[in-house]
C-alpha cells in the first residue's frame, strides 16, 4: 500500500522537536489506540468501516513512531529535515543582578561537618539498597523479550524472567516481517513484532 506522508513525523504525532523519548512513545500510544481497527470498526451494524485512509493514516503513526524511538533514526531523520537535534535557536537566558551583601560570622565548621555527614550517609545508603528491578512498560521495540498471549498475539515481558521470543523489530500492520522471524500481533496494538523464538535449554537430566 502506497504511504502518503502529509506531515513530517513530529507534526503527525502532535509532539515538538524538543520531545523527549517518553513524550513521543505516549502521543504514539494515543493516537495507534485511536486508529487501531478494533477502535474504529467495532463490528456493529451502525458502526463505519475501517477505510482505507483510516489504514493509510495508522501506517503513518507508525512509520513516525519506528524512526523517532530510535535515537540514530531520529538524529538522521532530524538532518533530512534540515534541522539539528533541538531544531530551534537558542534562546536568550535573562539573569538578575546579584546583590551583595556585608560579610557576617559564619559557622564554618559546622557547616562542613554537616556536609561530611551527609555524604558519608549518601554513600552509605546508596550501598546498602538494593537496585531498582527494569519493569517492562509493554511498548514493544527492538531487543524487547515477550511471551505468547493468546492466538498470534504476544505480550512483553521482563527478560530477567521466562520468555517465549525476543523482538527484532517493530513494524506496521500492513508491512511485512524478515523472512527469518516470525510475525505476531502487538497485544497493546502498536503494529507487527517480528520475533526470534529463544530456543529451550537443554534438560540435564536427560543426559544419555
């Protein structure tokens, strides 16, 4: 199917050129559950059917959405278009006059204890806890380990635990996987994941 572009990807998305990874992924969210067919068309006799703009502009929504989450897409994406990262001048920064003030008794001392303290404290807290557990956010992208939910479906999940694949990429609906991988539904509606199956590990006790 032909894709016709009307906006760059930043316009289509509703975001600015200052948007960060997270603003993006959540305007992408929005509008992909938005155009999704089981949004637009839910099967009822009075309900409009899932037109081929509706389709048109959902492949848009995700052509922008696999360049801007890559951070190498995005940066060459950003020169194609003209403009740098940030894609705008810098702006003047207003500063206020300082006020000076005659000097006064001041506890030095106890201020540096203080401030020993509380590095020492930083330092030992920060030790002792223990570090914070990834969770998986359920947008797919490369690299992302899921498990099979329900038919020709899948779901992700964290890769410290059981999974089924591991996701290569993340296409459109009317796009096509790699020859190589395997395509499967994106539970949250985002598009294609084209996976690798992660191949079982051997069980030792069935050693000859």
């Amino acid at each position: 199917m032909l894709i016709v572009v009307t906006k760059n990807f930043y316009e289509l998305l509703g975001v600015n050129r200052q948007a960060s990874r997270r603003q993006i992924r959540d305007a992408y969210r929005t509008l992909a559950r938005t155009l999704h067919p089981d949004t637009r068309y839910s099967g009822e006799a009075n309900s409009p059917a899932y037109s081929a703009d509706d389709a048109n502009k959902m492949a848009q929504v995700n052509d922008a959405w696999f360049v801007l989450s890559d951070s190498a897409r995005r940066q060459e994406y950003d020169r194609s278009l003209g403009f740098g990262r940030s894609g705008t001048e810098p702006q003047a920064v207003e500063y206020e006059q300082p006020i000076f003030y005659s000097p006064s008794p001041f506890p030095w001392k106890g201020m540096l204890a203080l401030l020993v303290a509380g590095v020492v404290a930083v330092l030992v807290f920060g030790a002792n806890s223990e570090a914070p557990t990834n969770q998986p956010d359920q947008l797919l992208q490369s690299g992302s380990c899921v498990v099979f939910d329900g038919p020709a479906a899948v779901s992700e999940v964290s890769c410290a635990t059981k999974h089924d694949a591991v996701v290569r990429q993340l296409i459109g609906y009317d796009m096509t996987c790699p020859s190589d991988t395997e395509s499967f539904r994106d539970r949250q509606g985002m598009g294609t994941a084209c996976i690798d199956r992660v191949q079982p590990l051997a069980d030792p006790s069935n050693t000859g």
